[in-house]
C-alpha cells in the first residue's frame, strides 16, 4: 500500500480509491471498526456502531456496481439524526432507546449514494449544553465542544472518515476546532433538516465533518444537489479579511498569535489580507443570538418540558424558563436586528471572498469545565453565512487550534474553494 | 341557554365563557362529539377521534383552576403534527398505525393552555396532492380542499371550534375557502415546526382554522407567545389594495364578481381601496414556488421514496422526480428571485395595510377533480407574508367564497386587526 492506513485517508481520497476499485468498502470498514475497537473504550465517540450492518452493505457494494458519489464511504451520524435502523436518543434520557421509523432525509440521501451508515454519534443534550461522555481524541482530559461531540472525535481518530454535524449555535465549527478537523456549517437553509429533531427554526443547519476541505465539500454536495460545490478549483489566490471580531477580548493569546501569523503567510503564498472592521450594529448580534436561540428552544422542546422536565439538563432548563419568559417584542426585535445586519453584508464582502475570524477562544477547555463557549460563531451562525472551520496549529498544550472562513451569503461554493486554496497554505 | 349550541361558538367565545365558567369544558366537549357522531360518517374529517381522553381531560379541566388561554376548547390536530397519544399517519399509508412517541411542540402549548385534544384531523399525503375521504360539509359533492381538509371541514361543520392547519402551497387558504372558515397562515418562522413533517424547509408554515378572526388570533398568540394579536383593536378603517394576481386569466366569474363588488362596499364602511399593481417581477413567483416546492420536497421525503416508493401517490412521485432531476442552479436563481421580490415589499404596502386577493379561483371543485389548484396562495407563501382568508360569500353553487388578505412582512398583528374590521363589514 502506498498510502496511509484506510481508516486515515480523508473522505473524497477515499471516495475516488473505491470508485476506481482501488480498494474494496469491507477493507475501509474493517479498518474502521479496528480503529474504533481499540480507542472507543476511551474516546466514547458512539452510542451505537452496526458492525455486522455496515460490513453486511460493505460487502453488497463490492460485490455490486458504483452506487453513487458516496460508494462504500462509512458515515458518523450525530446522534440527533433519525435512523430507522439504529436508536435515535437526541442526548437525552427521554429518549433512551427510542427508535425512529424513518432515515432523516440526509441519512436516506447518503445511503442512497452508497454511504455506509457506521453508527450514530454522541451529541450533547438536544444539540445544547449538556456533554456527553465522549473525550478529546488529542488529550482524553480535555473536551471534544460540542454538540457535535462525537462526530468530530471520530473523524479526528480515525475511526471514520466523515460524519454528520449540525449547528444552531457553534455546534459544527467549535468541536472542528476543538478536536482538529474540519467542519463545514453550509448557508442556512441549503440542507433538508427533515427528521432531525429541531431545536430553532431561524437557526439550525445541517453540515458535515472530515479531514479536509474536499471531504465536507464532497459530502454537501450530495446532501444539497449541488454538484458544483465539488470542484475547488480557483483562478486566483482568494482576497482574504481578517476579522477580530467583537468579542477579541475573549480571545486566548494562542488564538490571537495565530491571527497575527495569518497575513505574512497567506501574502507569501499569493493572497492579499486586509483587516475587516464589523459594522458597528454587529457588536450586538451574539447577545441577539442567544435571545433568539432562547425564545425558539424554549418553544421547540415543550413536549420535552411538559413531560419530561425533571429529565431536562439544569442549564437547559434555565434558557429554556429563559425564552418563556422574554417578551415576544423582544424576540421580534432581535430578528429584526439581524434582518437588518444581513442588508450590510454585500458591503462586507465587497473586498474579501472570505473572513479568516476565531473558531473559539483557543484550545479545548478540561472535559470538567463543559463543551466550550459558542460565542465566537454565534453572529454568524444568526447570519446564516457559510462557514468552515480550517484546522492548522497546535496551542500551548499541544491541542489543536485554527480558524474559521466565512463567506458572504449563499457563496457556500466560493467558500469551500477558498477554504480548500487556504488550508494548505496555513498549514 | 342565549347563545347558540356550544359546538358552534367560535373559539374566542368559548374560551371567554369556559374562562367565566359560564359552561363547563365537559359540555362544550359533548356537544362536539355528538355532532362528530352525527355527520362524521358522511363528512369523514378524522383519522382519529379521542373521545375518552378528551372527556377525562375536560372533566379535570372543569374541576380545576382555569388552565391557560385556551382553557377548555377542544382542538382538531391536522395529521401532519405528531401527538403522542393518538396515532399519526401523514395521510400516508407508509405511516398507518404510526405512534410518535412525542407531542409536536405546537401540540404541547396548546395542551399547555389547556386545550382539549379532541382528535387528528384528514390531510392529503404528507400535506401535498392525494385527497383523503373527506368531503365539503356544504355539499358531499365537492371537495373540502387540501391539505388541511379534516381541520377546515371539522371546523365548519361545527365539529369543533379550532384546528391546526399547515400550508406549504395553499394548504391553510385554499381549504377555508372551499369550507368557509378562517384560516390563518402567519408569517413564515412564526410557530415552531418541531414535530410536524416538514416538506420544505423555506415554505412549511404552521397556522391556525376557525370561525372568526380572533379564533385564529387566540391559537397563535398561544403558540407564537405574541400576546398582542389578541387585541384586535384598530384606530382606523384600514387602507386596502385590491390585487387581482398575475393569474387573473384563471380566476371564476363569481370571484371576479366578489371583488368587484368589495371596494363599494368597503369604501361605504370608511376603508379606503386602491388597485394595486404587482411589480413586474412578481409575475413568475408562482412558477418560482413551485419549483423551490419540487427541488425541496424531493429531498425531504428522501426516506419514503426509497424506502417505500410504491405506496407514494403517483403526483407526489412525479413532483419528487422533478426536483431531483432541477439543476441546483435553477432551484438557486429561483430563492434569489424571491429573494428580490421580498425587496420590493416595503414599497408595495406604503399605501396598503392589506391587500385583498382571491383564495382560489371559485367555489371547491367536484370531490373527483382533487382538492384545487394552489395557484392563488404559491407567490404569497413563498414571499412569507401574513395570510387570512375571509368567508363573507356564496357561489352560484351555493358553496363558500370569500378573499385572503394579505400583510406586510412580519405585520401579524396589524393584518388580524385589518382582517376582523374587515370581515363583519363583507359580511
């Protein structure tokens, strides 16, 4: 073999291989279950992996022709995600063992496409505060963020090459972060949420997780229709804005350094790197976020609340009791505060084809002190602007760091090539 | 007893005189289900009547302090909107005997505020084309409309003061028209859709059936917690624009002759009336929705097309099989034509506080020629805009006719005050 181990190759390397029958889907498999049999005990990274399912699909793809884009390639799936055949639990003790009777429509579109559905992923409580027991693959005593806890400690130790991840607030992007990979939270909108459990109509989006910018982009592209989103070429080194953003006081001096670093390497390798300063109604979008969030969470989950509340997370109990209790004007304003940041946004973009802006404040907190602050995607996530986590650093503790790109509205395929243009450069 | 029979007061009323303990919620509950015993069998608006539960709930109702808002009033549950009590089945056969194991969030608030859940409602499969049994309770001949059929015809039937109603298309409007009750589709975004089957992530609106306009107030306010639409007071006669649609050509005689007689009578009652032009742009709105429609039902029924593909309609599978075939790029220009339609609203309503448009071409077509055609709704769903329709006439056939009227974005409140000034005066 001339290349890395199976269970370590990025998802579209691998997509090619076994297209080209370079190598067979039981092989990636096995080598995947492998991985997992041996970190899981400590990582618990899975609520459920279907061995015997997912090397009984592997052996039908190799056996039959090319099913789609996504042949033979095993899938994380975040535990928030209905599966027909796996248990479906959300995070919660509400839903221990429940089985859903349908595929989300993003599980069903991938299988469709030749996917191998692996097992389900730990995510936090309903995609919010809650942890679940899963570690940080760099160091088990640290955190993987969350909610897409899981899906980024698998891919990051190589136990699959790519998984589901979803984001209201910081969900995709911080555990990228955290654990060192890349993480992809397309346009609000571009990906069908039906049968995910909802958490925010305004805010929930669908994305995915991998090893490099072709995997996530591969991935989208078969859940979106988007075909485009697939070439990552580019005819010129991208214009870059840095972006401190409106809360760099919260930024560890790791994550400032590497921001400081950012322009001499990206102007050595061709690109030309600008500061960006927000508009000033900008500093307010985090708080306008998280009353957003609140008042839609509180709402989404009150059957949870109604029936089940003293199986509810403490901390979600509070945002919850939170968005009860806030003003309908309130919420309304703040909608309309973003609506009116959107209209400001061509301005933003007209000099930079990306923002390079903090994924977190650094590296990934102790497991004990929770997933992470949100706060650094939060403005962006209420935007609904494609962003990308591009992992390249490592901090003080050996812990990986890096930074999120952010492009300008429905440019997800704009995007995704910068990122792919950048990535390598920083690394 | 000086009001009419319980089972046909409208919702407001009701919840005034249950909150008054002026009748008891047992009462209001038996006079329900004996007029759903009564016609039920020729009128077939349920897929499931809950009678023990409701009483058992009513009688605990009775017995204790007042609940909430919607204290004591029975409510019908469109069979799109999961209940974990009483099976749901999306109109689908896919989904007989299905058993959620949770309430939709909407479910749940009104349980909350103390509604009654009096049964599931009839809708078309999964809320789109193929007609359940339900028939038009003011002629068995003739369909109710779709997809909220059970909900508009329990309603008008006198089966029940309420019900929830979910369009995509014109699947709140176009129903109450045929039935000849109020409809409500609120803004888009205004009512979490946890719980309910999402066909299309950017249309899917959750709203609200009864008699009078403040019963529709009365269930949103509950479910949006926007309080203020329940004050339906109004310091002056609104402006209206009459909008003859850019599918006029389509529209019934007895339509065209409604509309003509409208400005006479409001302009007598102290409303100003204005023809409104719609801007050029607006005229492919129609075709933009249902391709946005197609592209995005396509995926989100994912999971029931490979699944189960031969139990779908066979107009559902034609319409999946066209979104999966729309290039990305068409589906794309087709948001960002939206997009810049809902840039131009500002200035369509500086003059107008509602427009008052066709629900439908005329009175509910024959029960064998389907549930109508969603023409008349498609360009104001997809630009998001607050909906009601009012029933204030007959046709040559003797079935209802009436007009929606149409706010500005987010205008909520101001369209249901508009719309209960309105009504009593076409009326």
């Amino acid at each position: 073999m001339n290349h890395p181990p199976l269970n370590e190759l990025g998802a579209a390397a691998l997509a090619r291989g076994l297209q080209q029958r370079d190598f067979r889907a039981t092989d990636v498999v096995y080598a995947c279950l492998e991985r997992i049999a041996e970190l899981e005990p400590q990582l618990q990274a899975w609520t459920h992996v279907a061995k015997d399912t997912a090397l009984n699909r592997a052996r039908q793809l190799d056996a039959g022709a090319v099913q789609g884009m996504l042949h033979g390639l095993p899938l994380g799936i975040k535990d928030v995600f209905d599966t027909w055949d796996m248990p479906t639990a959300y995070g919660s003790p509400i839903y221990a063992g429940h089985q859903p009777c349908a595929d989300a429509a993003t599980v069903a579109l991938c299988r469709e496409a030749g996917a191998i559905a692996l097992g389900k992923t730990v995510t936090t409580e309903f995609a919010t505060f809650q942890a679940g027991p899963t570690r940080n693959p760099h160091n088990h005593a640290h955190t993987p963020g969350g909610s897409s806890s899981g899906s980024c400690a698998a891919v990051a130790a190589g136990m699959v090459p790519m998984a589901f991840g979803s984001q209201t607030a910081a969900s995709i992007i911080r555990p990228a972060a955290y654990c060192g990979v890349v993480g992809y939270k397309p346009s609000f909108g571009a990906i069908a949420r039906t049968g995910v459990k909802g958490l925010s109509d305004s805010l929930d989006t669908i994305g995915a997780i991998g090893r490099e910018v072709e995997d996530v982009a591969l991935l989208a592209a078969c859940l979106s229709g988007n075909q485009q989103l697939m070439d990552l070429s580019i005819d010129h080194a991208p214009r870059v804005g840095l972006c401190r953003t409106a809360q760099w006081d919260g930024v560890a001096a790791e994550t400032k350094a590497l921001l400081a670093m950012v322009p001499g390497m990206l102007e050595r390798a061709g690109a030309t790197v600008t500061d960006i300063d927000l508009p000033a109604g900008f500093d307010d979008l985090a708080q306008a976020h998280i009353d957003i969030m609140a008042y839609e969470t509180a709402r989404a989950l009150s059957d949870e609340r109604l029936r089940h509340e003293e199986q509810l997370g403490v901390t979600l109990r509070g945002v919850i009791a939170r968005g009860l209790e806030m003003p309908h004007a309130h919420y309304a304003a703040q909608l309309d505060r973003a609506a009116r940041a959107r209209g400001q946004l061509a301005d933003l973009f007209r000099d930079a084809d990306v923002l390079l802006a903090p994924s977190a404040a650094g590296e990934a907190p102790l497991f004990e002190e929770g997933t992470g602050d949100p706060l650094y995607c939060r403005p962006w996530t209420l935007l609904g602007l494609p962003c990308i986590h591009l992992p390249f650093a490592r901090g003080p503790r050996g812990l990986p760091l890096g930074l999120q790109a952010i492009g300008a509205p429905h440019a997800d395929h704009a995007t995704l090539a910068a990122a792919a243009w950048l990535l390598p450069r920083l690394r």
